[in-house]
C-alpha cells in the first residue's frame, strides 16, 4: 500500500513539471547534435508555421511541444533514415521571438528578439522611431486583437507594467502624428515642437496670440493656464495679459495674469481640459494722456508718454526714457511748460558739474524735447570750447580739435583721432602743455620705447585742456629730400658718405646701430675698401675717429667689432683704388726692387712677407731671393734684415721669416747686385784688357 502511495505522488509530480515545461514556439533555435552527421550538428529556427526543416526527413511540427516530447518526435522522423540514434540530442538553444514592426520607424520589417525583450528594444532593433511618431497611440496585434497602449508615458514615468508583454508573431504598429500632414516630407522636429508636441487636433490645447511658440499640446491632468503659457514660451512683450481669453469646456473666460502674479491666488485660475484654447491678445495702441503725465520728445532713446510721480527729477524721467542718442544736442535741451514757456537746459555742463543754476524742475503736463545736432558728419568747432579742447595736428588719421576730459591720456587721444599714419615719426611725439599764465612747457615723448617696454601711463606727458599734439613725419628717401631736408633736426640725424649705395643724412633713433645705418644707404658698393672704414665720433667734447675692418667682421661673426654709432656722427667708406697720398706711409708697406709689381701695399698682422710678395706679383726672373732686405721702420729705426728665400722654399721653417708691420720695407735686389754676378763681371773686364792688350802688341 505504501508503495502505491508513492507510485501516485511521484507520477503526480512528474505531471505538474510536465505542465510548468518550456515549449516551443515561433522563433526558437533547436539544436541537433549526432556524431558523424555534420548536416545535422548545427541550429535549426522554428518557422512562422511552427516547424523544423530538417535535412533528408523534411518538416518536422515542433510548435507547442516540449524538449522531450520534441526529441522523440525528431527520433521517429530520423529513424526511417538512420538506423543507431542512440547519441542523438535534441534540446532548445535559444528561445526567442519572431516580430513583426512596422509604422513610422527608421527599418520596419520581421526581426528575431530575445524571449525577454521588451517593446523598447523591439524599436531599437528596428532602427528606432522615425522623427513624427505618434507616441500616445502604439498599437500590438495579436491574432486578430489590437491593443493600444501609451509609449510616452512610459518615458515619461519608466514604469514597464504601461507596456504589453510580446509574444512570437506579434506586430507592432507605430502611427505616424497628425501633425505632420499627409504628404511625405523632409521632417523638422525642432520646427514642429516650436508649434507644440505634436498631440492630437481634439484632445489638444490650442496656445496662440502673443506667446513666443503657438501651436497645439497635449493635455495633462496636473498643467494649468500658466503651465501652458510657459510650454508657449512665454507673452511676448506686447501682450495684453490682463486680457487673457480662455474656452475651455465650451465656456469662454477672460483671465488677468497680472492680477494673478500680483494677488498669487490660485482659485483665479480658469479650469484648462482637454481640447481648450487659449488665445493670447495684442496690446492696444492708445493715446496716454492725463494730469500726471510727461512727455520726453526727440534724440532720447525711448521717447513717450510717461506717467510722473511725486518727486520725480529731470534726470529720473530722461533717465527712463533710455537717455540721449548719440545725435543728441545734449546742450539744447527744452522743457516746454504747460503754459507755452521755454526753459533751456544744458546736460553737458551740468555732467561736468559746472552748472550754477539748480536743475529744472518737472511739472505734470510738461515736455522735454532733446533737439539734433545740426550737421552729423562735422561737427562746429565752436560747439566746443578751447578751454575743454586739446588740438592734434601732424601725421595723424585725423588731425584735429579734440574735447579733452582730465580722466582721459595721451594715448586715449591718439586713439580717438586714429593713432599715427604710416609716415609718422613716432619716436618724437611733441606736447606742448600750457601750465599757468602765458606759460608751456615742452614735452618729448619716444612712443616706440613706451610701448616696447610697456611703461606705465604715468610716465606719459601731461595734457590738459589747451595742449597741442604734434606728430611728425618721417623724412623722404635722401636721393629725392634735397628740398625738404631741412625738416629733420641734425639732432635727430646721422652722416653716411664714400662708396655707399645712396649717401646722405639719415633719420637715427637711439635703437639703431651701425648695420642699421649701412643697410638704410644701401650698403656699400663694389668699390669700397670695406677693410679701412672710418666713423668720426662727435659725441664728446673733442671728435675722434674709429676704423673699422667690415670684412673681418663678416669672417668671424664677431659682434664687438662693430663701432657704437650715434646721433651726430659721421662714417666714410673709402674707395679700393684711392689716390696713394691718401694712405700714410705708417699705415702701408712698400715693395721695391725685383716684383712684377713693385709699390704700396695695405697691410695687417695676419699676413706675411710672402702674403706681400704674392700680392707684388712675386719676383721676377733676375731677383737674387737669397738676400731679400726687410728695412723695419715701425718699431725699430734703422733696423734691416735679410731673408733668404731659396733656402725658405727648402726648409719650409716659418720661424725664419723676418716680422713685418704697417711701415716697414721690403727690399728685393736683382741678380746684378749678387756677389758672384761682380766677381764674374770683374774677370770678363781682365779677360777684355788682356785681349785688347795683345791686339795692340800685335799691331
């Protein structure tokens, strides 16, 4: 009995797991697996019918079934075809569904989810929802049955119970909105939320009039006519808010927002359902008039009616009137009082606290009229006074009187009259500034050096009302200034002369050095002696004069070669082939005797006697080079000595050359003058008498 008792229990069980099995269903992925068999060792899908195609049995029905009741069915099938299944499985892979989007999104078409997969990533396996979708109105057929259910509040509260579960063959319809019409188009829908949020036409709320965005949105329980007008945008500034206009359940109301905002009593607002309209009106233009009005006429930003209030000043109601334009005559300001009177006003002087008189004082009825200027594009000079005007003449945009503020400097001003032109000289501004009486003083100012290295405004020139600005030119090419040269001071100048591209009288500026100056004349010509290059120096009390090696220095790179230039001095740049008297003779070293070119020779400690010789041109054929004479006057007097050049050549011993300098002598005497050459010529004149001798014997 007890045995049977158990028998019962365990069967009962096994039903109950039998009726809480998974079991196919459209979509899944059955796998088969059978040693041996590669068309069978791979996934099968359940079709839209429900089956399993399966290579040489065909269609198998699997939609319904268990995993069990699956595999004895593929066993059944596969046993008329194979005869040992006794590795076979057969087991569900995936399980998942087959859906059906379709509607207004991006890819419409039948797609294969996960078993879980929700509506959302139904879309997102779709491409999403195109921009125009009707959130509100998604629709799920199944089987004939159409659910609608609401999408966007789902987004709006991510609550997923909103959402119908999905099932394998289930479609899915997204509506397109309304509002988009009925023709296909280039959809904008940052155009279409500018007109609302794309809700239906007769559950919508209509906002239109003077709000920033009209159009129509969607009704929501907890929004009232004030969170409508701001889903609008907001009134516009020419709204009439206190004649708000509102139908709403076929009931029209007139609204006051001001009120409302004023009181923040609640109960004012009107009840807002679905499908009202709100409309938003336009202010009314109307005449203001009234005992307590002012008017503000002409060059002021604002000009109006305004409603006056006990102990409101002039400046009060020009100030809420926006203040004069800048093509206000500020010093001709009428009041015209209600009885006809004028009474003139000058802000300018009272805005420099000059005004003796007290301010006018506004009446109820009275207009104050702000005139224009007479002539925009120039302005009378005699609009401004000389003791507020500062006068800037010279190489500047635009030269002229200028009105002068104490809060303001000398490089406002430049600034106002359009900075210096491109032939300022702006290394030497002059200010001339008056300090008391008939007096003025002079000042100088280097606005290079200023802003070079940024000086503080401190030390910029003072200016007062009166002073003059004077900006000069720079001079004109010196080839073509000869009538205008006396327009640069001499001590602002440097001389260049001699075998220079364009020689003459240059402008020098404390930042320049002596390439500055050369590269300004063009440099030196083809026939200048770059080596003996003079600067006369007139910057003490007595001149002196330097010498300067130009080529050694363009050799070596050596900056400290280049003499200190400044204003006033002068630089000469001989000529290669200059008269010889112009050489001293303590500068040169001349060459006699037996050279091809025997004369005066430059000459420096970087050379030697047969630097010389080689530029004389070398010996000539009969020069005696054993006994060459070095007669060295430059720091010994009466001082020679003899270098054989012969036996030079064969030892090559530098240490035998004689020691040269600037003075000195070379002497190289001719073959004539050797001692042999008179031994030789001696005994030619014995052999001669003898012979003539003889002769005379003989006669």
């Amino acid at each position: 009995m007890t045995r049977f008792i158990t028998l019962i229990f365990l069967l009962m069980v096994s039903v109950s797991a039998t009726a809480d099995e998974y079991r196919v269903q459209v979509g899944d992925q059955i796998a088969i697996m059978l040693p041996g068999e590669v068309t069978l060792n791979k996934e099968f899908q359940v079709d839209r019918q429900g089956r399993l195609t399966l290579p040489e049995v065909g269609m198998i029905e699997a939609n319904g079934m268990t995993e069990a009741e699956l595999d004895v069915a593929v066993k059944e099938t596969l046993g008329a075809v194979f005869r040992d299944l006794s590795s076979l499985q057969v087991f569900i892979s995936k399980r998942q569904l087959l859906v059906t989007i379709q509607g207004y999104v991006e890819e419409p078409g039948e797609f294969t989810l996960n078993q879980n997969a929700s509506v959302q990533m139904a879309l997102y396996a779709a491409g999403g929802l195109r921009a125009g979708a009707q959130l509100d109105r998604f629709q799920l057929r199944r089987n004939g049955e159409v659910i609608i259910f609401d999408y966007k509040k789902f987004l709006d509260t991510g609550d997923s119970s909103l959402l119908p579960e999905l099932r394998s063959l289930d479609t899915l319809f997204v509506p397109a909105s309304p509002m988009i019409g009925n023709i296909e188009q280039t959809f904008d829908p940052t155009a279409l939320a500018d007109s609302g949020d794309a809700a239906e036409d007769r559950e919508a709320i209509k906002v239109f009039g003077e709000v920033l965005r009209p159009g129509s949105f969607s009704a929501k329980e907890e929004n009232n006519l004030v969170d409508m007008l701001m889903r609008a945008g907001g009134v516009t500034r020419y709204a009439a808010v206190e004649q708000i206009r509102v139908i709403s359940d076929n009931e029209p109301k007139i609204f006051d927002l001001k009120r409302y905002l004023d009181s923040g009593d609640e109960s004012l607002l009107p009840n807002i359902v679905a499908g009202a309209t709100i409309f938003v009106p336009k202010q009314e233009e109307e005449i203001k008039a009234g005992s307590n009005t002012v008017y503000v006429m002409g060059e002021v930003a604002k000009p109006g009616a305004y409603e006056g209030k006990e102990g409101a000043t002039f400046i009060d109601i020009l100030a809420n009137a926006g203040g004069p334009t800048r093509f206000a005559e500020s010093r001709r300001i009428r009041i015209i009082r209600r009885n006809g009177t004028n009474v003139p006003f000058d802000l300018t002087l009272f805005s420099e606290g000059r005004m003796t008189d007290a301010m006018p004082k506004i009446l109820p009825g009275d207009a104050i009229f702000v005139p224009e200027k007479l002539d925009l594009n120039e302005k009378s000079w005699l609009k401004v006074s000389p003791t507020r005007a500062v006068r800037v003449i010279g190489e500047v945009l635009r030269p002229s009187r200028v009105e002068w503020s104490d809060e303001m400097s000398l490089m406002d001003l430049l600034a106002h009259v359009g900075g210096p032109t491109s032939r300022a000289d702006t290394s030497r501004i002059e200010v001339v500034t008056p300090i008391g009486g008939n007096r003025t003083k002079t000042y100088v100012l280097n606005l290079d050096t200023f802003i070079n290295e940024g000086r503080p405004d401190s030390e910029l020139p003072e200016i007062r009302a009166g002073s003059t600005v004077r900006v000069h030119d720079l001079p004109d090419d010196p080839t073509d200034n000869k009538s205008k040269w006396i327009r640069q001071s001499s001590d602002s100048s440097i001389y260049i002369f001699g075998q220079v591209g364009a020689p003459g009288r240059y402008r020098f500026t404390e930042e320049m050095h002596f390439l500055d100056i050369l590269s300004a004349a063009d440099g030196p010509t083809t026939d200048a002696d770059i080596h003996n290059i003079r600067i006369t120096h007139l910057d003490g009390k007595h001149a002196r004069v330097s010498r300067l090696n130009l080529a050694l220095f363009f050799e070596t790179g050596d900056a400290n070669l280049l003499p200190e230039v400044n204003i006033g001095d002068t630089i000469y740049v001989p000529e290669k082939d200059r008269n010889w008297l112009d050489r001293p003779k303590e500068e040169t070293i001349r060459v006699l005797g037996a050279v091809n070119k025997p004369g005066r020779y430059s000459f420096d400690d970087h050379m030697t006697i047969l630097d010389l010789l080689a530029e004389a041109g070398g010996t000539s054929n009969n020069a005696y080079v054993e006994k060459i004479t070095v007669v060295n006057l430059s720091c010994c007097r009466d001082q020679a000595r003899t270098f054989n050049l012969s036996e030079f050549s064969r030892t090559a011993r530098f240490q035998d050359l004689p020691v040269l300098r600037a003075g000195d002598t070379v002497y190289i005497p001719s073959k004539d003058e050797s001692t042999a050459e008179k031994i030789r010529q001696g005994i030619t004149d014995l052999f001669q008498i003898a012979g003539i001798a003889a002769l005379i014997g003989i006669l």
